[in-house]
C-alpha cells in the first residue's frame, strides 16, 4: 500500500508500519486535532466564517483553543488561500494532478505508481511563491520544516502543479492556548529533485518489505517519535515485546511505590502512561474484533461481544440558547449553570525551562517477526 503524504514521514523511518496489520485507533486527542483542522478549513480561506465556525464547536475549552488562533500571523504573506486541497504524484513520471477539494482523504482511481495527499492550506506567497502548509495540533514530535518529508512533499506538489521551480513549506504547531508557532522551509528545484528521490526511497523499501512479508520473512521494525501515530502499533513487534517487559516492570514499580523518590516516580509515570496507551490501543483492536466474533476468556464461561448500549445527553449549549431565545434572563439560567474543578495531571514544562528544539532522532533497530 503507498504511503500518503501524512504518512511518508513513517514510512521513511519505518517501512515495516506500511505492511504489518492495521487498526484504525482514534484517541482523544485526534478527534480534538480533526475539529481544530476543521475549524481551521472553514476559517482559512475566508476569516468571515469566524464566528460560525466556532459556533459549530460543542466544548467550551476547545472553542476558546480555536478563538485564540492568530490566523492573520499564520496566514502572513499569504494570498489565494485555499483549504484542503488534495494532489497525486506520480513517482514514476514525476508529475503531478490536482485531485480536488475536500476529498476527506478518499483517494480514488489513483495509478500504481502515485501517491495521494491533502494540504491543509495550498496558497500563493505575495511574492507568488507556491506555498503549501500543514496544521499541526497533536502532541509527538516532529521534524523541522526544512527536512519533513510531508512538508517537503506537500511543496513538490504544489510547485510542479503551477510549474514553478520553487516552492514554500509551512508547518504551524497550534498550542494548548492556541497560540501558534511557524516554521517556514524553502524548497528551490534541488530541493524539490531531493524530497522526490527521498519519497521514490521511501516507496521502494516499502515495497520491498512488502514482499519480505508476504514471503514470511522476519520485518525489521524502527522505533521512534513516528510511532505516535502508527495504526500498525498493535501488531507490531516491538511495541509487543516492549509492553510484555513492561508488566513484570510496573508490578515491581507498584510495589515499591512509597519508597520512590521523585526522579524515580517521574520514570514510572512515563512508564504507566506507556503501558496504558498501548493497552488501550489493543483493547480497541480487540473490540473491532468481538464486533463480529465473540472471543472466548480463558475461564471458559464468559465471553467478550458486543451488544447495544444507549445513552441519553441533552446539548447543554443549545438548550441554553433556546431558552434565552424564549426571554429567560441570566438570573433565570444561573442554577442550570455550576462549575466543577477537579484535579488535572499532565506533563507540562517546569518553570523556566524552554521548549526543546524538533528534531529527527536517529531510528533505533528492532527486530521482530512481521
Ligand atoms: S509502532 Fe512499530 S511498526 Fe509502527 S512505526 Fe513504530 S516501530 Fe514501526
């Protein structure tokens, strides 16, 4: 399967993640970066859609994220600013076709030899450069402008696509408070020739660990801030392996717990969160499974299925505009508005301590049996 633009990135540091199983996880903090691109979607091209767009979103918290977003600072030098915009680039002829607007990254009737993205902003710079950019609101880490290959590919298309022999690559980190940070890379017509050797590379090994596989030879696996997002997390080799050490590890870290000191605890909390996340992702895996088959527990009187659950949630939000819309005043609403405080734990910056640098951590080989 070819990678798509969002996805090279991986599959140059990891081909295996191309070619071992797949399970589509959704977390919360992808469903919060598709509301904010959404929002983003609307609102780029024309900023008039403001106020509607923002209406649109349901939690108080995320609203308030994307109202904070200085868009004119994002946008800057921009003009023609068009959203989702989605291309093919054929690897073979190094052309590139515009597929159209809004695809949801349904990429249809695509040749062998093409690979499929969508640009979250496709735009002119004042001076007509070509510029293409990508919104960036999850927590991994990435890799500066000038050397992402999604950035980079994301340029080569829209440079080859107007026939322009440079091209601008915008990737802007949306943080917590809204507050964005770009980092802007320009690709001239080397550049342009290097990202697509790099993609050709990337493709070719993909390939080739395709028919590894498929000949049930053993996968080399490449473990790294890619994996954040890697649907092939639960199949993978090295994610097992890491989480079948991890157990003997956290009963140990359970047992010790009041004896820890602060750096110590620190490690188990990265630990737990870990164990957690994988967890999570296989009991998701496991429920796509009991959809269609039940699967037996070991105790053999009990098995996992699923079965119809409902629930009842009124949209607090809109009752509260109807029954302003019907004259009841603020005095009125009061008791059907409360707030609740409760404890947050996350990991944030200790005080007077910088954001680190992105930068690309060298692959750490794992082998493991695809
Ligand atoms: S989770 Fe596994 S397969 Fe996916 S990128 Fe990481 S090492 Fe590769």
């Amino acid at each position: 399967m070819n990678p798509t633009f969002s996805s090279l990135e991986r599959g140059e540091a990891c081909p295996a993640s191309h070619v071992l199983p797949r399970v589509l996880v959704t977390h919360e903090w992808t469903e919060v970066g598709i509301e904010i691109h959404d929002f983003l979607r609307l609102v780029a091209p024309d900023p008039a859609f403001t106020s509607r767009a923002l209406a649109r979103i349901a939690d108080d918290e995320l609203r308030a994220r994307c109202a904070a977003i200085d868009l004119p600072t994002a946008l800057d030098r921009l003009m023609n600013v068009r959203a989702e915009c989605a291309y093919a680039i054929d690897l073979e002829t190094a052309s590139v076709r515009f597929l159209g607007h809004n695809l949801e990254r349904a990429y249809t009737n695509l040749a062998p030899n093409e690979i499929a993205g969508t640009l979250d902003v496709d735009a002119d710079h004042v001076d007509r450069t070509p510029t293409a950019g990508d919104w960036k609101s999850g927590f991994s880490e990435l890799t500066p402008a000038e050397d992402n290959l999604q950035i980079g590919v994301g340029a080569y298309a829209v440079a080859k696509a107007r026939g322009a022999d440079r091209a601008i690559g915008r990737l802007w980190f949306i943080g917590q408070d809204g507050r964005i940070r770009t980092d802007e890379a320009e690709f001239d017509a080397l550049d342009l020739e290097h990202v697509l050797d790099r993609t050709r590379h990337t493709v070719r090994r993909i390939r080739e660990a395709e028919a590894r596989y498929s000949a049930g030879e053993t996968l080399t696996v490449h473990r790294g801030p890619w994996c954040t997002y890697c649907p092939a997390r639960p199949h993978c080799p090295a994610m097992i392996a890491f989480a079948r050490e991890m157990l003997p590890a956290l009963e140990q870290d359970r047992a010790a717990l009041e004896m820890l000191l602060p750096d110590q605890l620190g490690e188990v909390w990265e630990r737990a969160r870990l164990a957690a996340k994988i967890a999570e992702e296989v009991i998701d895996s496991l429920k796509k499974f009991a959809a269609t088959h039940p699967i037996p527990l070991p105790d053999g009187r009990k098995e996992v299925r699923s079965h119809q659950g409902s629930t009842t949630w009124v949209n607090g939000h809109r009752a509260l505009e109807m029954l302003r819309e019907r004259g009841a005043n603020d005095e009125e609403l009061a008791p059907l508005i409360g707030t609740t405080r409760y404890p947050v734990f996350s990991a944030k910056l200790r005080p007077g301590v910088g954001r680190r640098k992105a930068s690309k951590t060298k692959p750490a080989e794992v082998d493991g049996h695809g």
